[in-house]
C-alpha cells in the first residue's frame, strides 16, 4: 500500500478505482498565412461556436450543480467577449500573417500567465479559465470535440489539474472522487467537489502508474490509500457509510426554511474569509453572509490591498450572493493577526491594544480606501458593513461622519452606491453594558462571543494553558448576549451572534428563546444548526 498526502479541499470518504484523466493535448503549429482576413473570419466563427457550446454547458450545470457554480460558464461567454482578449487574437494574425490556432495559443499563453503572476489567489486561478475558453477555440479549430469519461464504474479521477469545462462535462454519476497535482481551493474543481458532496484532495502527487488501481480517499485526513488491503477497505466501507447517512440527513434540509415549529425565523448565515468561501456557503445553504473577515484581504497580500482590488472582491461576492444580505466587517488586524507592512510597534498586551476599529480610527486613508470600496460594491448587491471592538458612542459617531465623508466624495464623482446597513460588532463587555445607548445609532449587532469571552472572563483566547477554562458558555457571557439581544430589539435592531458559539447545537434552542434573530456559522455548520434550529418549538 502507498500513502499520499495533500490538502483536502472537501472531506469525505471514496473507495474506487483511480482514472488518470489526461486531456488530448493540442498540438499548436504555427502556420504562415496570405488571407489573414480569412483567418480572423475563422477565429471569429469558431469564437461563436464556443458561445454556443458554453450556452450548452451552463444549461446542463445549472441543472446538476446549480446557478451560482453554472455562473462560470456565463463569465467564459464573455471573456470571449473580451475586447484585449479578441484585439490581441487579430492583432497577432495581421502583424505576423499567422493561422488563427497559433495567434488563440499565444494570446492565451500572454494572457494566463498575466493572470498567474498577480499577487490575488483568485485571480490567478483565472488563469485556468483562460486557458479553457482558448483550447475551446483551438478545438474548434482543429475540428475536435471535448474529451468525456469513458467506462461505466463510477472512479476516482486524478489528474494535473481540471478545467471548469471538464469538471462539468463528466458524468456526475460516474465520479467518485476529484484528485489533482495542482489547483487550489479557489479553483472550479473544489468549488464544484463542494457542490456535489464528493472528497476532494489538491496536491497529490500521484504517480502516473496509478491507473486502473484500487485507492481509498480519505478526505478529512487529506489522504489517498493505492491499494490498500482488505481489512483496511472494510474499515473504509463503514466510515464511508456513517458519513453517507449522516451528510443526506443534513442534504434533505436544504431549501427548507429556518423555522422553529411554531414558525419563527432565524436567519442562518454564513462566515467567511474570501471571495472563494462563497461557493461553500451557497452550497450550504447559506441565507446571507454574517461575517465576511475582510481583514485576509491584507492578510493574503504583501501590501495594502488598493481600493480596486477590494472592490472587486467586496463585488463579487454581493453578485454572487445575488440579493442575499452579505455583511462584510472592515479591517480587524492587530492581536492575533499581524500584517508587516502596517509596520506596527512591539506591544506587551496586542489583545488589549492597537487593534481593529482603533487603528482605522487611526490611520483614517486606510480606514477609508475600504469604505470606499465597500461602497463601491453596495451597488452590485445588498451589502451591509459592521465594525469590529467597539467600545464607545464616541466611536460610532465618528465613524459615522468617515462614512458620510466617503459618500459625499462618491456623490462629488457621480459614483452609485446602494443602502448600506451599518452595524457594529458586540465583543467587549463595554459595548454589552452600553448596548442600549449604541443600539440608537446603528441598524444591527452581531455578537463577536470569541473575544466577548476573552474579555469578559479576562482569558487570553490564544493561550493554550488556558483553553480548559475558556468558557463561552460562561453565566456571565450568556446573561452579556441575553443584554444585547433586548437592548437591540428596543431600539428596533437585528441582533445575530457570529462568534464560533453560534455553531455550538447545544445552545441553538437557548439562543433562539433569548431572541437571535440571526446565527452565522461557518459553512460547514449550516446544515447541522438548521436541523436544530427545525426542532425548538417555542410554543412549549
Ligand atoms: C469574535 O470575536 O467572536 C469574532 C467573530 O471575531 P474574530 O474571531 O475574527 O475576532
Ligand atoms: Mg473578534
């Protein structure tokens, strides 16, 4: 037996044989050419033929994998669309009196590694998409068709890495597990993995020998077994079961609404990182974004992310939320997440210092950059902000005014923006005690219950030591929640919890008799809190 290891990008359990999916790969020559007209009339027939295919394509996503991973298809209709994209094609054509296959594998190569070397995961790994929209072309060119599975046992696909367009031209029902070298948690692969409930590992460096052979892929522990023994495949086969039934008592529960039995709602969101946790929020049935940790935008980069680069990620995930509320928190740096280049001094106590809202307080271009930013994108979707370690009214109303300083510039430049709920996060007993007087300003508060427990009961949340006594289900932060909740409702706010208490199922019943009206849990958590949440009946 070998042992492989990589990252898992969506756990479960397969038993199968492996197929190496390999692509037919196109052979480009470059060719001289009198006609370059006909040349662009042939590229420009075959872009049209690709439209169609993708059109094809996006129908028969949208009904396996839904409209939000179908989008892509979308997305490659009009990157074919794309003015540099086509300028570039017919430029290379004219000026070097080339055939339209060469001039598509150039552009496509420019244009990829454009992409590759951008300092954005997600926008490298559009560079896969480029490369799949050109061998599109190149295919029709060459008068091929798209590569599908053969065979009729349903396997284990390894392979280099997969393309959008290949993930979804396999028969579903016929795929066990994704296993790829390269791709990453952004790429279509994991997002549709995801989707279809399937494990799913990135950078396992199978050998190619592994072809027709029996493996086990173990998608929590990001392992792959090649041929594995007997009993080790009977141990597989049990915990492949349990995990079944578990994960289709959960699936039966999506769409259902988030109601008690005696029909009260609960908003059931979901929290992320990044522009790629989208499509596992979706999938799991999240009602809207709860938490969007805006500050990995900085995290993930080797400077400040520009107002561009925010836009487009605040943007994206409005759209992709398609009208769902997404409520992104501003920048929450300092304590446990350090970013060089905010060159910030030594400090004996981060978790008590230079942190959070005081910073943009602070440094009021940085804090404003994302304002704008966030703006920006309000218009593409239904977008609320919340600021993170409030402490005082003072505070809110000057953030206030920034917030009015920021859409009066955008109203200066004729720059459209939607109705922004503002909000403030809830993680310090101050802001609990004040909550009455903060709740006149604001339209809702969501419960940071990680750090309102780090401050309450005076426990360095990072402290190991202290794990066994950091407790959030502590009296004195349930009576802080229970505070927050009433002082809210009376001055008409939503009230949520997005501190990782809200994904604990032995206090959904609690909360809800409290008064939340909404929880956000990470993705993975939907699911199982909605299944509580579907058994409290308030009624008795
Ligand atoms: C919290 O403090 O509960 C919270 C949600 O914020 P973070 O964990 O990012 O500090
Ligand atoms: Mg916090």
């Amino acid at each position: 037996m070998q042992k492989l290891e990589g990252k898992s990008v969506f756990g479960g359990i397969a038993i199968g044989k492996v197929v190496v999916y390999s692509k037919a790969d196109s052979m480009v020559a470059r060719k001289h050419v009198e006609d370059t007209q006909k040349e662009i009339q042939r590229f420009e027939d075959a872009k049209e033929e690709a439209k169609n295919q993708l059109a094809g394509l996006y129908d028969k996503a949208l009904k396996e994998v839904g409209e939000e991973n179908a989008a892509i298809f979308e997305v490659h209709q009009m990157m074919l669309d794309d003015l540099d994209y086509i300028e570039s094609i017919t430029h290379i054509i004219t000026s070097e009196t080339v055939n339209a296959e060469y001039a598509v594998a150039c552009t496509s190569d420019n244009f990829s590694e454009m992409f590759a070397s951008m300092d954005d995961d997600y926008m490298r790994a559009r560079a896969a998409d480029i490369k799949d929209i050109s061998n599109r072309i190149i295919n029709i060119l060459q008068g091929r068709s798209d590569v599908l599975l053969e065979g009729n046992d349903p396997v284990i696909i390894a392979a280099d890495d997969l393309a959008p367009s290949e993930t979804v031209q396999l028969d579903k029902s016929k795929v066990l597990s994704f296993v790829t070298r390269k791709g990453s948690t952004n790429s279509h692969t994991a997002i549709l993995a995801r989707t279809m409930n399937i494990p799913a590992l990135i950078g396992i460096d199978f050998p190619e020998d592994v072809n027709g052979k029996t493996a086990i892929v173990d998608g929590y522990a990001g392992a792959v077994y090649i041929e594995p023994d007997e009993a080790m495949i009977e141990e597989y086969k049990e915990k492949r079961q349990k995990d079944i039934d578990k994960k289709k008592m959960l699936l039966e529960l999506k769409g259902k609404p988030n109601k008690t039995v005696d029909g009260r709602e609960i908003m059931l969101y979901a929290n992320i990182g990044g522009v790629s946790d989208v499509a596992a929020a979706l999938a799991n049935d999240a009602a809207g974004i709860g938490l969007f940790r805006s500050e990995f935008l900085y995290l993930e980069s080797n400077d400040y992310p520009t107002e561009d680069e925010q836009f487009i990620a605040y943007q994206t995930v409005a759209r992709n939320m398609a009208g769902k509320r997404v409520i992104i928190r501003t920048l929450d740096i300092g304590a446990d997440k350090q970013v060089d280049y905010f060159n910030m001094e030594h400090e004996d106590n981060p978790a008590m210092g230079y942190r959070a809202i005081r910073i943009c307080l602070d440094r009021v271009e940085v804090f404003k950059t994302q304002l704008r930013a966030l703006y920006r994108a309000s218009a593409y979707g239904k977008i609320a902000i919340m600021f993170p370690m409030i402490i005082s009214v003072a505070e809110v109303k000057r953030i206030k005014e920034i917030v009015e300083e920021v859409k009066k510039e955008l109203d200066d430049a004729s720059i459209k923006y939607g109705d922004v709920e503002l909000g403030i996060m809830i993680e310090t007993p101050a802001a609990v005690m004040i909550s009455d007087q903060l709740a006149k300003e604001v339209d809702f508060f969501s419960i940071g219950t990680n750090d309102l427990t780090q401050y309450t009961l005076a426990i360095d949340r990072q402290n190991p030591k202290l794990d066994n006594i950091y407790d959030s289900h502590h009296e004195a932060v349930l009576r802080m929640i229970q505070m927050t909740i009433d002082n809210g409702h009376k001055e008409g706010c939503f009230v949520g919890i997005c501190g990782e208490l809200a994904s604990d199922t032995s206090l959904t019943e609690t909360f809800i008799r409290m008064g939340i009206d909404e929880l956000s849990v990470s993705p993975t958590f939907i699911l199982p809190v909605k299944n509580e949440i579907r058994k409290v009946d308030l009624s008795k």
